[in-house]
C-alpha cells in the first residue's frame, strides 16, 4: 500500500520473501492452488479500519501480489524440475548428500527457498549440504556489502572518513553558490590519508565547505575543477562517504595539492544548468503521471543526469502509445506554464500534513526539504537542485517505457537541449525513410507497411518454389 513492489534488493526483496513465504505456508497446509486471492480480500477487510487507504489501493496492491505469486508458481515449478535432477544425479552417484553448491544455486539462481529445497531433498532420502550453502551465502553477502560499500565510498577506507569528519562537517553550500572558497581538511589515495596527491594521480579531497552537489536522491553528482596557486583539479565525482562529510573524487591535472591549502571551487555552470533541468523534469514527468493514471502511479525509484531523466513507477501495465503521448503532453504543458518552483526546509511532519510524496524506504532527517512546482500540483520531500520555474526544464520527450520488474514500470525522456537534438535525429531519419520510399512523411506507415506485407508473401512464394526444385532434384 506504501508503494512497494517485489524486487531482488532492499525493501523490495523483503516484501517479496514475505510473499513467498505465504505462498509456500499454504503448500505445506496443503493448498496447491493459487492462494492469495483467497487470503488477501481478508486481510485487506481486516486492516483498512486502521488504514483506510488499503481500501481504495486494493486493485494496485493485488495486482501485483497476484503476479508475484503466480511468478513464484513457475519458479517452483522450473526449480523443482532442476532439483529432480540434481538428486537423481546424487543417488548415481552413490551419493547421500545434495551439494551446497547446487542448493544455492536454486536458491540464487532461480529464487527457489532453502527450506523447500531442504523438505523436497528430505522426501527423496537424501540430505542438503548446509554448511556449504552457508558458505556461499556468507560468501555473497560479504561481495554485495564490499560492493556497496565501494560505491558509497569510492573505494575508500570509511575510518578515514569518521577521523575526518571529528574534525567538522562540510559546509553544503551547492543550493546557492556554483564557485567558493574553501580550505583542504583531509586528502585520500587508495582508501589512505596522505598529505599530498601529485600530477597525475587520482584521489578523493575533503573540503570544510563546497558548492559541489554530492550524488543522491537519484542525481549524479556535479562535475567542475579545483584550483589553487599552480594546481589544477578536474572534479568527476562528489560522494558523501560519512553522513555531514563530502568527498570530491578529482584527476591532478597540474600542480601537486596539499592538505591545509585554501582553494578555488568551481561547479560547471552549464552541467549545473542541465542537472538541474532533469530534475525538476523527473518531478514534472512524476506529477503528469499520477494526473493520467491516478495517485497509485507513485514513484518506487529515479536516476537524473544533464539531459536524461527516468523514473520507475508502480504499474502493473503496459502504457499504451495514446497514454505515453497524453502523459508526455502534460509535462510539456506544464513547463510552458512558468510554473513558480520553490524549495522550503520544514519539520518532516509538517511536510507529510501538506501532502508532499516522500520515497518509500528513504530515510529523513527531523527537517525536511519540500520541493514544490506549481504549489500542490507537485509537492515531493527532495535534496536535489531544481530550476526556478518550470519552462527553464526545456522540452521534454519520452523515448521510452518498459517493465523493470513485477508492478513496475520505467519511463525514460530526454530533457532541454538534449530533448531537441533526439527530435532533430527522429526528424532526419522520418526524411531519409521519405526518400528511399518516394513518400510523404505522414505516408510512411502505409507505404513501409505494404512493403512488409509484400516482402513476406515473396519470401513465402520463394520458400514454395525451393522446396519444388528440390523435390524436382530428388
């Protein structure tokens, strides 16, 4: 009812566990037919006198846990199949154990549970090897956590970081400065502090306060360059390694840098610019979304850069090419309206009281920030940049719309500049096809189709006369 739809990761995974593990309670009671359209009506009767919203998602929120386990349904049935195998192999062998190897396989590859590989292995004699499947799941969870870990972090030891950080915050001054002056209070190479980074080396720098805007909420960070008395820095990477710290990732184009130097920072204005169009069009797309198809198009997920925005949405649905253009239409509409963006910072739930969309599974401070376009037409808690109004997003074109998962869909667009310049390609190849066909660009559709239709009836004719000559032959 919150917006969350099974997935492999984060609250997403959970849910589906949760799912699952319902699904395979009732297998054990002895249901074998679908269950959850028998157990959800209740509990949804049950739990909307506290929470009346389930009420109305109800249509949302069984769509997709009725997908969800008729996808488990085929999951058993392909694991089952495999696992046969796997112990039809074992007994000719000799064997009296199934290799932990193969039960996390099942269980990796194929979402099948531990538990019922466990019963199943049991009811055919045979053991699971636990203690390698253990193995294999420390294993993964440990690459999964280093992963994370580097990709918050660039790699870099975090104690680094938390001993900095004793030192004092980074100043975030990236909503109202593109250039200040700031002070070098710590420099990382390889995950190590060191006191000097030297041309040509590429390393992290710690700043007492920056312009630069750090990577989150689905925007990428800003790119710029660092320079003081004979050194320049190109910026390809802002991160927060440690909450209240900042870590600018930079190349040492000239000069070396040291710690204690005071330096120039200097955020590209027109990177700025086009980030900032991309965000507030991610919010445009997101609010002509829930105007088109209801308040249960919430956002589950989004990623921003200059020029290009996508945004993931609970759906359980194709959109239909009449749909995408109406949403598409919406948003432009909407950034023709000069429509006023303003960002407030207030108590989280004073936000929540005026209606503002907050991502489910984000974690929020005491105080917020509210990003509004056009009042309450779009009112979404966020700490990303925006733009002043809405007509400085520029044009903004889907290019495309697919499924990411079960109940999500995925929208992408282009957005200012970049928007124009698709336009401008889709434009070009509409008049090389009115060429090479010798018709009107609204013609195209019927004369390629013809075409289609009579390329495949000659291929069938050709088809039909090999198989006379070879018979011919023969």
């Amino acid at each position: 009812g919150d917006g969350v739809t099974p997935g492999n990761e984060g609250r997403g995974y959970v849910l589906r566990r949760m799912l699952r593990r319902s699904v395979r309670s009732m297998r054990l009671l002895g249901f074998e037919d679908p269950c959850l359209p028998e157990l959800l009506p209740v509990s949804v009767e049950r739990m909307q006198q506290s929470y009346p919203e389930l009420g109305t998602g109800f249509d949302r929120i069984a769509q997709i846990a009725y997908a969800e386990e008729e996808a488990f349904r085929r999951t058993l049935a392909a694991g089952t199949t495999i696992l046969d195998t796997a112990v039809a192999r074992t007994k000719d062998a000799g064997g009296t154990t199934l290799a932990g190897a193969q039960a996390f396989a099942l269980h990796d590859t194929y979402g099948f549970p531990i538990d019922l590989t466990l019963e199943m292995a049991a009811e055919q004699g045979l053991e699971v090897d636990r203690e390698g499947f253990a193995h294999l799941m420390r294993e993964q969870r440990q690459r999964a956590r280093a992963d994370a870990k580097g990709k918050k972090s660039g790699h870099a030891n975090t104690e680094v970081w938390r001993d900095l950080r004793a030192n004092g915050a980074t100043e975030f001054r990236a909503y109202d400065e593109l250039s200040i002056e700031a002070t070098v209070i710590g420099l990382v190479v390889d995950g190590e502090p060191v006191s000097e980074i030297a041309p040509g080396q590429q390393g992290q720098v710690g700043l007492n306060r920056t312009p630069f805007y750090a990577e989150s909420g689905g925007q990428i960070a800003d790119e710029g360059i660092i320079t003081a008395d004979g050194v320049h820095l190109k910026v390809i990477d802002v991160q927060r390694p440690v909450k209240g710290l900042i870590a600018h990732t930079v190349e040492v184009v000239t000069g070396g840098l040291h710690a204690g130097t005071t330096v120039h920072a200097q955020v590209d204005p027109e990177w700025r610019l086009s980030a900032c169009q991309a965000h507030s069009g991610t919010h445009v797309v997101h609010a002509a979304l829930r105007q088109v198809l209801g308040p249960s198009a919430l956002q589950s997920g989004s990623y921003n850069k200059p020029g290009y925005l996508r945004l993931d949405f609970a759906w359980g649905q194709a959109l239909s090419a009449a749909t995408r253009s109406e949403i598409e239409e919406v948003a432009n509409l909407a950034v023709r309206e000069y429509l006023p963006v303003s960002a407030t910072f207030m108590p989280l739930p004073q936000a929540r009281e005026m209606g503002a969309l907050a991502l489910f599974g984000e974690t929020y401070d005491e105080d917020v920030r509210v990003v509004e376009i056009g009042g309450p037409w779009s009112r979404e808690l966020c700490g990303g940049t925006h733009v002043q109004h809405s007509s400085q997003v520029g044009a903004l074109t889907l290019t495309g719309e697919s499924s990411v998962g079960s109940g999500v869909r995925r929208v992408e667009a282009f957005v200012g500049m970049d928007a124009l310049r698709y336009l401008a390609r889709e434009r070009a190849i509409v008049a090389e096809l009115s060429g090479l066909v010798g018709a009107r660009p609204d013609e195209l559709t019927d004369r390629i189709g013809a075409m289609v239709t009579r390329l495949k009836d000659a291929e069938r004719e050709l088809e039909r006369v090999r198989k006379e000559q070879v018979s011919a032959a023969a």
